[in-house]
C-alpha cells in the first residue's frame, strides 16, 4: 500500500507545472535573491561567475555595488520570470522585479554554465516589455 501511495505521488509530481525551482537557471537566480534578503552576501557572491568574483574581487564590494546599483535585487517585492534565451555561450533570463515601493523593474541576467553550475554572469537593465509581447 506505501509503495503504491509513493508511486501515486511521485506520478502527480510530475504532472505538475515547471517551477522556478525545477529552472537551473532561474533557481540560481532564487537563490542569490534569498541570500540578498538574509543579507548573506558572502552567499550572494557565490553564484557570481568568475568574471564578475575577479571583477569585485570581494563579496564587501559586491554587497557595495548590489546596495547602491541594484537595490531593487536587495529587497525584491515581487519577481516573475519573463523570456528566457540561448545565445552563444550563455543563456539570458528576462526578470520583472517590482520593489517594495510598488516599482516595476526590468533586468536581463546573463548567466553562465561553469564547472560549478550556472552563475550568474551579469545583470542589466532593460526596457519595460510592450503589452502582448
């Protein structure tokens, strides 16, 4: 009877929709987003590609850069995961974050496949997506 209860659930599982959680990509993203609200930067910088570590070279500049430039990341409200595409080397991943304040704002992660997982290789700002795009 266990064994067919399990096998029920892990069939249901499955039928379930892709989450975040099941994105390598997005889950990355997550998790630097959960560091940022412990304000565990030292966690935060290690889902930074080596580019960007060597770039900062430690998480105090880091944490200097996240607070001043992107304090919207620091503190998210809300985050939905918008398009997500392949060029070349990396893959790019389109983010609504709204901010505490009700602000909506548009990133672009780069993110990079490395020895240790996908890291994040840069972050940018974009425009707001037209409607129905």
């Amino acid at each position: 009877m266990r064994a067919a209860f399990f096998s029920l659930v892990l069939f249901l599982s499955c039928l379930g929709p892709v989450s975040a959680q099941d994105d390598p990509v997005t889950s990355v993203i997550d998790q630097q987003l959960g560091a940022f609200l412990e304000d565990d930067f030292a966690t935060a910088f290690t889902f930074a590609s080596p580019m960007i570590r060597e770039m900062f070279g430690n998480e105090e500049r880091f944490e200097a850069m996240v607070r001043n430039g992107y304090p919207m990341v620091h503190r998210p409200g809300r985050v939905t995961y918008l398009e997500q595409r392949a060029e070349d080397d990396a893959t790019f991943q389109d983010v609504e974050i709204i901010d505490r304040d009700g602000r909506a704002h548009y990133l672009e992660y780069e993110m990079v496949e490395t020895p240790y997982g996908w890291q994040i290789n840069g972050v940018r700002f974009i425009p707001q997506p037209s409607a129905g795009a």
